[in-house]
C-alpha cells in the first residue's frame, strides 16, 4: 500500500469558496447515514477539515440545528481548523459583535461560540495523521461507552 503524503493532500486543498456551506453538509452526512443504516443505534464519524472560518454564514440557528441533529444520530462530529502556523491572522484571533435586541453587548471570542463541541486548531500539518488517530481513539472510547 502506497503511503499518503498528508501534507500533500492539504497543500491540494484550495479552502477558496466564498461561503461555507457546512449546515448542508451535515445535512448530506445525516441524510447519507440514513440511508445506509436502519438502526440509529450505530455510531458514526465525520470529520471536517476546514479553515473553520464563515461557519455561521447559513444562519446561527441552522448551524445549530445541524450539529444538534447529528448529534442526536449518533453521529460524532470532529471539526479539524487548519489555522495559519505562524499565528497571523488566527482563527482564535476573530471576534465577533454580540447583539442583542438591536444593541450591542459585546465582542467575543468567535470560538466562544463555535458550535462544534470537538474542534482541533491544527497548526502543523505533519502532524495531521497523529491528530485523525487521537480523534479516532477518542471516538473509540465514546463509542465503547454507548450500550448499543
């Protein structure tokens, strides 16, 4: 078996869409489990890897939903943020005006809010292999815990 060159795989990688569409995404992922599966009761991965950025551009709500429902499929969601290594312009340095009633509150973090609960900020992309196992032994030991 040929060894895949991770580092080459993200260097093909573009992350050059003007909008993040990650509410459809989950909803094909969801919709795709689905149809593969007739018991809910399975647990199922997906892992995203994006810049992160934009997440909320369908709507705070819709996001929400979407990862509510994944969840509620059993479905364990690993969000992998390939951030900019040298720490310029940052995912964790984005925040974002909190609003309510037409009012300012505040600023916060943008990852105050993000509304995956298992994210990754990947910064060295050699070391991506050793990230997908972590997660993946992570959700090994989610999934030995569910009586399924």
């Amino acid at each position: 078996m040929k060894h895949l060159n991770f580092t080459r795989l993200i260097q093909e990688m573009k992350f050059d869409q003007r909008k993040t569409m990650i509410s459809e995404l989950l909803d094909f992922a969801t919709e795709m489990f689905a149809c593969q599966s007739h018991s809910s009761d399975n647990a199922k991965l997906v892992t995203i890897l994006s810049d992160g950025r934009g997440i909320f551009s369908e709507g705070t709500e819709r996001i929400i939903a979407a990862v509510r429902r994944a969840k509620l499929l059993n479905i364990f969601l690993v969000f992998i943020i390939v951030d900019n290594p040298l720490n310029k312009d940052s995912i964790l340095d984005i925040r974002m005006p909190i609003f309510e009633d037409g009012r300012l509150l505040g600023i916060r973090s943008y990852m105050d809010n993000f509304p995956f609960p298992f994210y990754i900020i990947l910064r060295d992309l050699d070391t991506l292999p050793v990230v997908l196992s972590d997660a993946l032994r992570q959700w090994f030991e989610i999934v030995g815990r569910i009586d399924i």
